[in-house]
C-alpha cells in the first residue's frame, strides 16, 4: 500500500488497542495529505481567493474539515466543549453550490492562515486523544462513537478529492508544483475506441449492516436489477476522441444538448472542456500545477451535461443510440472483469488513491481483461440520478448527507479518480454532483437495452419530512388550528418593527412565509439541510410534493403550490439557510423579531441560544419561544436540560422558571398562552401537544 | 472445568466459528444436564406428581424450557413456525407463584413423557441448526438474534438449579439415586461460628454494555453505596447451629416472626426447616435422592423467614443485633477476600457447577481468605429485596423476567448453589424469591450499621405500564372519554348473553373490571405480566399505584383504589392471566364476549388469533375489535400484516376489508363505529388516536 495515501481501516478485528492504532495512523494521514494539497497554494494570500465566483474562498475549505470533526463530536454528544466556536460556526457547512449555504465571503472576516494551522493542530490532538480513549469494542458500529471519528475521516477524505479539482481550477499563477503530486510523465495519440459485448446480469446492489469498511448512509440498503445485454467503450473517452467533437462544433450545435446543457453553455460560455486550455488555436491541458501539451490518450475531464453532448453526437454520426451508463450497468462491469473490492484489489492495479500519479494516465494503461480503466483515473458520469436505495436510513450525524441530492438532479459518478482514496475508492461507494459540477470525471459510453423508469418523489425516502409537510402545509384535524400560522400570528402582534425577522428552527418554512406578510424580510434557519431544503424549493420551484400515510405503508401523495398558499408576491421576502441555533453564524442580526417554534427542548445546549440571542435582536425586538417541554437525552444531555428535573436539594425546576431566570435581565416576558399542535401519523394516529408560548420584548 | 456442566459461554471473540461451536457444546450440555435432572424420577408415571400443591406437576417443567425457546423464537420473529402449537401454549410461562399462571392441572390433558421427549429432541435439532446458521458477530448483543439462544440456555439453567429443589421435595419413594450426582461423603459435629470484621467500602453494582457475559436485565445498570463497616459470621449457618433455634422452640415463639413469617407459620405448620425429617424425635436430613443422618456441619436449608427469625432469636440471646447481610454487603464480601468473576475464579475452588458434589458439604470445606463458602455449597438469603439498578431497561424477548418481582416482596439470595451453573455462579447475577419459597438457600448473619432507605414505587422502572396506568385509571383530556369505560359499553350493548366475557389483550384490565358490571365472569388476559400484574393487584390489594410525568423527569404519583372505582362488589367476578393471543391455552373458553382492544395490530400474527377465535365463543357469541390499524414491523412481519399495504396486482389492502374477508364466513359484521383515545405522556404531550370499533356476532 502507498504510503502517500492509506487504505480505509475495517471495522472488524479482535485487538481493540491495534485497531485503535490503525484508525490513528489513518486519521493522521488523512490530515496530512489534506494539508500537503493545501501546500499546492503559492502563498498565504491565494487562501483568500476563490476557485469560481460561486465558490467560498480557499481558506473556508482549509478550516472546514477540522471543524467538522467537533461540530459532529458536539451534535452526537461525544464531547462538550467547543474549540473555538467562531471557526465552528463560519467553517461549518459547504459543499455543494446549494442556495442555503451562505457563499459571500464579505459577510466574514476570516482568520488567517496562521490561526487555521494552529487550530488544525487542537483539532488533530483532540481526535488523536479521542481515537485512543473513546469506549470501543469491535466491529465498529454506525452508533459507536469511533464511527463519528471515521466519518470525519472520510469527510476529510472527499475534501482531498474536491480540493483537488478547485485547486485545478486556481490561476495557474496561484499554484506551486509540490514533489509528492508527480504529474503521469507519458502521453501519446489516442487509441481507437471500440465496443465490447457485456451479458446479461443480476445485480444487487447495496450493503447491509455487516459489511466491514465505513460506508456512508446512501450506500446501505438494496436495489436489484435484471439487468439486459449491453456493449460498452472499452476506453474511457480520452481528449483525443472529443476533440472530433469539439472540432465538428459540438459545443455550437443546439441539437446535442437538453435544457439543462443549454442553460449551461448560456451561464459559463464554455466552447471546450473546462480543463483544456486554447492557447493561439492549439488546444493545450491543464494539470494540477502545469499546463502541458494536449495529451490526447489520457481521459477527458468533462461533466454529465457535456457528456451527454457527446453521445447524442456521436448517436447522429453512428447511427447507434449511445449513452452514459446506469448505475447498475456499471455494475455489470465490476463483475464482467471480476474485479474485486479494496482491500483485495491492490491500488497498484488502477490510476487510484494517489499510487501512480497525481494526474490522469492514457485510458490504454490499466486494463482489466477487456475493458481499460473499470476504476480509476477519472470517474465515470451515469446516467443515474442517486436515489435511496430500499432500506434507506439517514445517519443522525449527518443527516443531510445524502438526502438534499434526491432530486433526481444529482447524477452519480463512478469508478473513482487518481484523486480518490478512503471510502471513494470501495466498490460500493455513491457519490453525486449536479450535472455542470466539474469533477475529476470523465466518460464511458455504451449502447444500452435498459430502459430507467422512476416516479419522482423527493420525500419518499424521508418520512420526517414529510410528517412535517404535512404539519405544516397539511389538513387541520381535531379543530386545532394550523400551527405554524397561528405562531406567525402572535408573534406579528407582540413585534413592534416590521423590517427583519428570523424564524430558527424553521422546519418546512411555514412560518417563514407566513410572516413574510408582516415583515419586509424574513430569513429561516433549520439545523438541517432536509428541512430548510422544503422552504427553498417552495420559493425557487412555486411546488412541494410530499406524503402523508393513511394506513400501513398505505399513502397518499400530496402537493401544495406558492400561488394557492398566497406566497406568490412573498417568496423574494423569504431566504432560507442551514444553520446551528447554538452557534449561529455572526451575519445572522439586527432583527426586530425572532421566533423559535418547538425549537429550545431539540438543542443540544439550549443556554448557547438563549444566552446570546438578545445580540440579534433591534432596540424593541421581540423573542417568541414555543415549546411543549419535552426534554430528552437523545436530544439534549440531562445536564443541559432547562427543566424537568430536581437540583440537589430536591427542587423541582420547571422550564417557564428557567427562562425567566435566564432572559429576565435583558427581556421583560410581556405574554405567555398555551397553543396547541397536532402533528398526523397516520389517518388514525396523531401527537397532540399543548406548547407554551413566551413572548419576550429585549429591554 | 468439569464436563458435567460447562461454564457460559463469552460474548466477545474473534473467530465467529469457533463461537458457534462453543455455543453449540454449551446448549447440548445445557438439555443434557436437564434431562439428567429428570431421570431422577423413578418411573414416567412420576412426572403427573407435583411436588407440592401449588406447583405444575413435573410434567410441566420437562416440557417448559423446550418451549421457552420455541416461543421466545417466535415471538422475536426470528423463526415463523412453530414445532407444536398445543404444547407450546400448555408449557408456556410457569416460575413462581403467581395468580395468572394457571396450575390447575385438571385444566390440561397432559401429553405422554415420550411425547415430550420427542418434542425436545425437535426443539434441540432446531436450535443446533439455529446456532450455527443465525447471523452472528462478534461480540454478541443484546439485539443479536443469537442472545435469544443464549437466554434459552440460561433460562434452562435456572430450571436445573429449581427443579432440583421440586425433586427433592418429591416424595423419596419417588426418587431413585443417579450416579453422576454424587452425595457429599463426610460430615461431622458443627464448627462453633464465630463474627470477622469487615472494613467499610464503596461498592458499584451492576454491569454496561460491555460486560462480556449474558446477563439478565436486572443486572445492567449502576448502584453504588458507600458501605459502612460491619461484622459477618465466618460460616454459613449449619444445620448444628440452627438446631438450637428449633431446640429452644424458635418456631413456636411469635417473638421471633414478622406478620408474614407467622402467616407462613400458620399456613405450611412448620415446626423445623423443610428438608429435615423428624423420626422418632431424631432429626435426620433429605439429600436429593436419600435420607441420611443429620450432617450437623453442612449449612442449614431454609427460607428467608425462618434465617430471619433465627437472627431475631440470637439477637436476643447475645445482646447484638443479627441481622441477614444486605446486597451491598455480600459485595464486599466478595472484595474481602479477593474473590474474582467465573471464569478467573476456578469452579474447583467453590461447591458450585456440579464440580465436586450434588449436595451441601461442610461448611468449614471452601475457605476464602478469612471466610468459608462466600460463594457456593447453598444460597445464602440477603434482607434486600430485588430492585431496579439506575438505568435498568426490560429486554424486550423477557420483559416479564424481572419486572413482577421488583414489589419489596422478592428478596435476593447470594452466592449461589451446589446446583448452580451458568449465569447463576456469575459475581453479577441476581436471583429473587419470595420469601417463604425454599430454595437451594441458607444464610449467614451480619453485624450491620447500615440502614436501608427506599421508597416503593412498584412502576417506577415500568414506564409503559405506568403510561397504560394513566390511560385506563387516569383523567380525560381534550374531552375524550374514557377509552376502557367506553369499550366496555359498546360490548355489553351488543352482547346476547352475559354468562362470560374474554377481555384479550387486558393490559392493566380497566374493561374487564368494566365489563364485570354487565358478566358474571370477566377473564383478562395479556401477553405481559408486567400489566396483568395491575389488574391483579387491584383484586388482591384493593390499590394501584402508579406516576405520570409531567415535564422531562417530572412526575406526580398517583393511587387509585378499588373502592373509588367502585369494584368491590365486582372483584371475585374478575381474573387475570398471562396469555399468548396467537396461541391461547384451551382452557380459555365458552364465553359469550371477546374483547380485544387495540391488540391485532401488536401481534405478531393476527392470523392464527382471528382463524380460531370463533371456537371460544358461544352460541350468539360477540366479537368485538378495536384498533387504529397501526402496523409495524417491530410488532408483527410485514408478511403477516392484515392491512397498509399494495397486493401484488398493486391494490391497496385496507385492515377491515382483511378483516370481513377473514371473519365473514363464520360472523356477521353488526356495527362499525370510530372511537377516540388519548394516553398521555407528559403534561403536554399526548398520543390522540382513533379506534376502529368492529362488532361480529357469530354466526
């Protein structure tokens, strides 16, 4: 094994001080190799500029993946205190281009580089003193502890991948060639593709519980799939077979590409692919640090949309329907060339986990019996949107890994990259982008039987949710009045400016648009992703869909538009975010009102919140709480709880003697009420619960 | 370690076979040492006998722990066949004394020993292949399905250690001598006692997640105590030493006896310990299979009552007060004389695990430092009556284990048991009896400082029965009537005759109290004890007690008593039992209602309950079903759902279309009607859920 790059532990064995040995030399290589990618930047400064507009800048990146590790550490309760909670907070969150991951960096004022490296090390020492001590017993579970610390691994490890792309995408200026990142040293004229016949195949895809290696939550389940004869390129598609297409104008000719590509090619003006260089009409290639000679046998760097393009080229010139392949297709391929899965298939095999090269190879280097390239070098798009596979449970750590790409907008890649190592590399891992995300990816096609058939819907496999669609969007029931209104409500009452109001905990966003009729602005924040992501598709898409179960598995399927809710002339008022109530981020104030529904008994530290709100809020500002008490420990650490327990002398503190304890200094309690709620399980089964409402004004 | 019994057997290791084979010799070692137990009768005609009246005849034990098995497999839905449904209804459920565990024998017909050797055999080649082809990792958990295998064995286990003592009661004309168990040799006149000083200490009772050896529910969790210093008598009482208390008339003397001692006194005439023999004015002693003469200096066999009139008695005679050790105490006994867990501490050493005899022995034979017998040779009673440690949670497949017993009726005994192996020998376990139930069970005295403080709450370990508590006996919210009041009035409105009535699925027994008002005879029956237990206790004691929360670990206690409900005059009218709805006792019959209220979607095959439920009821019978059709997997396999979900053509299937189809044949459906419920879980969060009642009369 390389040992630039180290493979995943698994999660077995029967020596727990060796295994915790083994996670701590990975961990640290983990870290290691991150920084060496950051050492690629020329100079402190360039951590300061961005690798597109649309993108934080480097540094976000660099202090990211070391707050990662104490954000989940704090969420799951493993440790309780911070190391630096203004990091945690602007560090936190950021990957995809999602409109509720707040990319303006003037909102910021970044540390430098210096505080970053430094607080790398606590992070490093933390973890290091973690892996050494946390209770453990073998195999590691997804509800151990230690699984938190190979989640921050792999997380890291994908950063590694990701880091590397929009290192690529730097100014060639801004980027320093560093010894251990060897560009591949030989390239040549391209090989002639051709098209290999591959049988007919059962595939089962997913893993269960067992399964021995880290594995992020999309990729437990099952989905089986007869899968047709088809023929496949036995090339991946080098920059020398898309140069026809360049050259035949490809990028100019409307008929290869769909709505999608085209919105593409309008936004970026993109003529060529992204890594190519044109350089007084020769085309030249962009390298990690170097630009260099076409080299026209290694695999093109495109996205789905311009692969796509190609095939539907390529189908007009050959008479022949190509395609990227399915997810399940590709599968077929692993076991057409009996491929086995790391760790028995040694890196040495494939242009992977940094072996080789720090770069692309000629798609004629790796073979595996027939076909070149089944992993490795650069991923390989599908025509896959990832969904859930059945079974599908998101992981309570990080439970907006997987489920903001449901949309069937997010196309798989496969087959992982030079760039690859850790979990990217197995072969069960899933990984999405949007379809105009550059990647280390490029193409295979094929001609294929197959045809995809699927029914759309989002929430299918997030039954939250969808409870709470329904909570919020959904029939009333009992004669209780609809919640989330009737809260936007009291609080327009007691509020006494109307310019800004934030809604925490905002769920679905129900509240959020309802006092988008009182308030000129109104920004909901949601701990997660799944949540806020309901708000934002109201407002960018004017339709949710969602559903509601009668009996059983038995639903039925529900959708709600802007224009019957009346939020048509709203939906430019309201914004949408993810964000951490107990460490919220500093652009985040001057509001006159801020309510938070059912929100204090969910926190993991509700004194975080409550301590410093009032430092949010305008002169006359007004704080709204609601909540029906229910503390738990699987939310929130006994210790932390505001009441619903005896102190040491046997006193029974209550939640509302709490609060006023806690805010009476600097808010005067104008208004309390009980209002109360029904959330629908079924057609039969309904929470009803009785919340109090506080009304607060900040003195 | 001896052959004749094996040690149990670790949860952790690496090698996932050479567990499976070490499980598998643990088991077969297990049914054999049983089946040895048994052949201690003299002849088949033998197992109809009871040991005393209050006890199934032994017929009953050589079946129940085959069965055990059976139905915790079933119930765990780890298997879905059984091997013989009318034996594993007859053979179910039977340990202690309780009132709904029926043991009027003329109730059943008994099947042939032959028979029941044939069924054990069924139920050992299943196992055996259970063993080496359930999933299994390492280490074994408490959700593994392989720890239903290990609890079998161990409940098995506790049966050798019980049924020895039912064996030795049996008449010796009954018994017949077998040569693996071996009598203790010697014996001679009784050491003189003497009181060894013990330091004080601070003990942690209670084992985590980690331990690594199958435990009982009422082992996990956490007690500490700081134990003040105290004096503890170097040997168990021997039958030399106890002879002076019968001598000087202990047991004709009130003084000594607490109420409950002299209601024992009054019911079983005692007069001397229960395995002495008095012949001619000479006490002789009955080992297992022989009468011999009094070995003076083995310890004494009695129960809890008599060691404590025996400390009582010698308290006045000595001027100190005597008094049994407590569970704390008997701990650090343990650490006093550096005494470790099985399997560091070699069996060898100790009078347990069948090693050295199958009888008492002297108890100046096993040293331990400054003291004899801390563990082995006989029981040794403890004045502390089982209780939940912090953090105790039932185990789902045994939920009735140890939840009946916390009521400060069932004291602990300590130390274990020549007969004793498995769990039992274990430094961790803990067994409870009443106090008048004898045992393999002696005593040592103490000289303790310690006082010991506990309120009673029977309910507060048992959450779920307190919450069910709360529904049946507790207020009405939201303007919902009483879901158990109305239940019962809409059965008794359909009703034709009112001879007897079958409420199914009783839980704490509200409508069966009910329905006495309209029946002459109500049974209840539910599959857990830990709620016929209510019911039972409001005929027996006239009152229940239970709390209800109010905010996080908030809660107000709360008493109901039977005259305020008004079921004085109803109580000899009403029963309760334990009960299996998918496999009922036949004895359950010839009534003219059956209710079963929010049972058949809990079951974990409504099937087998609604196919036969027609052959209980009487001519004109009624059924009456309620339930808001909440299937779920953890309560009954998809498969065998009724309702919720798409057929194979894609129809919906809905519970009551399942339910005509299913009943139609052989009832009329004669009213539908929605009712309402709500079980309150904290001051301002509530379950509101609608029933569907269903009325069939039969046809």
């Amino acid at each position: 094994m390389s040992d630039f790059s180290k493979y995943s532990v698994t999660l077995d064995g029967s020596d727990i001080q060796k295994k915790r040995q083994e996670i701590k030399e990975y961990f640290n290589n983990t870290l290691d190799l991150y920084e060496k990618v950051f050492s690629l930047l020329k100079s402190d400064d360039i951590f300061y500029k961005k690798s597109e507009l649309t993108r934080h800048p480097m540094i976000f990146y660099f202090g990211h993946t070391a707050t990662f590790f104490v954000n989940k550490l704090i969420n799951m309760k493993i440790i309780d205190e911070r190391i630096n909670s203004d990091f945690e907070s602007i560090f936190a969150v950021g990957v995809d281009e999602m409109s509720w991951d707040d990319t303006e960096s003037s909102n910021y004022i970044w540390p430098s580089v210096d505080e970053v490296r430094e607080y790398r090390l606590k992070v490093k020492e933390l973890v290091n003193d973690l892996i050494m001590n946390l209770p453990l017993s073998l195999p590691i579970k997804q509800d151990s502890d230690m699984w938190i610390i190979l989640m921050g691994i792999e997380h890291e490890r994908i950063h590694i991948e990701t880091s590397l792309v929009l290192h690529r995408q730097m100014s060639i200026d801004d980027i320093k060639e560093v010894k251990e990142f060897k560009l591949c040293p030989h390239s040549d004229s391209a090989p002639k593709n051709e098209m290999i016949e591959v049988s007919a195949s059962f595939v089962k895809l997913g893993v269960d519980e067992t399964h021995n290696l880290y594995a992020w939550d999309n990729e437990y389940g099952v989905y089986e799939e007869e899968v047709a004869g088809f023929h496949v390129a036995k090339y991946l598609v080098s920059n020398g077979e898309f140069m026809e297409f360049v050259k035949d104008d490809g990028y100019e000719t409307k008929e290869y590409w769909d709505d999608e590509g085209l919105k593409f090619l309008g936004i970026s003006g993109a003529k060529y692919p992204e890594f190519w260089v044109k350089d007084a009409q020769i085309y030249k290639y962009r390298s990690l640090a170097k630009i260099i000679d076409m080299p026209l046998n290694w695999p093109v760097d495109v996205n789905a949309l311009e692969a796509e393009a190609f095939c539907r080229y390529k189908s007009r010139k050959d008479g022949v329907t190509y395609s990227l392949p399915s997810e399940a297709e590709y599968r077929v391929l692993y076991e057409h060339v009996g491929l086995q899965d790391i760790p028995s298939f040694h890196e040495s095999r494939a242009n992977l986990n940094f072996y080789h090269y720090s770069s692309a190879c000629p798609v004629n280097e790796f073979a595996f019996n027939d076909l070149y390239d089944v992993v490795g070098n650069v991923w390989q798009w599908s025509r896959t949107p990832i969904r859930a596979f059945k079974g599908f449970k998101v992981h309570p750590a990080y439970d907006d890994f997987s489920t903001p790409t449901f949309d069937d907008k997010h196309s798989l890649i496969l087959g992982s990259s030079w760039a690859s190592s850790g979990n990217l590399i197995t072969k069960n891992s899933r990984y999405a982008f949007r379809k105009h995300f550059p990647q280390n990816a490029g193409f295979r096609y094929v001609i294929s039987q197959s045809k995809d058939e699927h029914e759309l819907d989002i929430y299918e496999s997030d039954e939250l949710v969808s409870q709470y669609c329904e909570f919020q969007y959904g029939e009333e029931f009992f004669g209780v009045k609809n919640f989330a209104i009737e809260c936007a409500k009291i609080a327009s009452r007691f509020s006494n400016n109307f310019t800004k109001a934030l809604d925490l905990g905002c769920a679905t966003g129900r509240t959020t648009y309802e006092l988008a009729k009182s308030f000129d602005k109104v920004e909901g924040i949601d701990f997660s992703v799944r949540f806020v992501g309901v708000g934002s598709k109201l407002k960018e898409d004017g339709v949710i869909k969602f559903h509601t179960y009668n009996e059983g598995e038995l639903f039925v399927n529900k959708t709600v538009n802007i224009k019957e809710l009346g939020y048509e002339n709203l939906k430019d008022n309201v914004s949408f975010w993810q964000g951490d109530a107990c460490n919220l981020k500093p652009n985040f104030n001057s509001y006159d009102l801020v309510i938070a529904t059912n929100l204090i008994d969910r926190l993991y530290n509700p004194r975080l919140f409550l301590d410093t709100i009032d430092q949010r809020l305008n002169k006359d500002g007004v704080l709204v709480l609601t909540s029906p008490y229910t503390w738990q420990e699987s939310s929130t650490k006994k210790e932390f709880w505001l009441g619903g327990y005896k102190d040491e002398h046997g006193n029974e503190i209550k939640t509302i003697d709490s609060l006023k304890n806690l805010l009476s200094d600097k808010f005067e309690l104008v208004h309390t009420q009980d209002l109360e709620f029904i959330i629908k399980e079924t057609a039969r089964k309904f929470q009803h619960t009785l919340s109090e409402v506080s009304v607060w004004r900040k003195k």
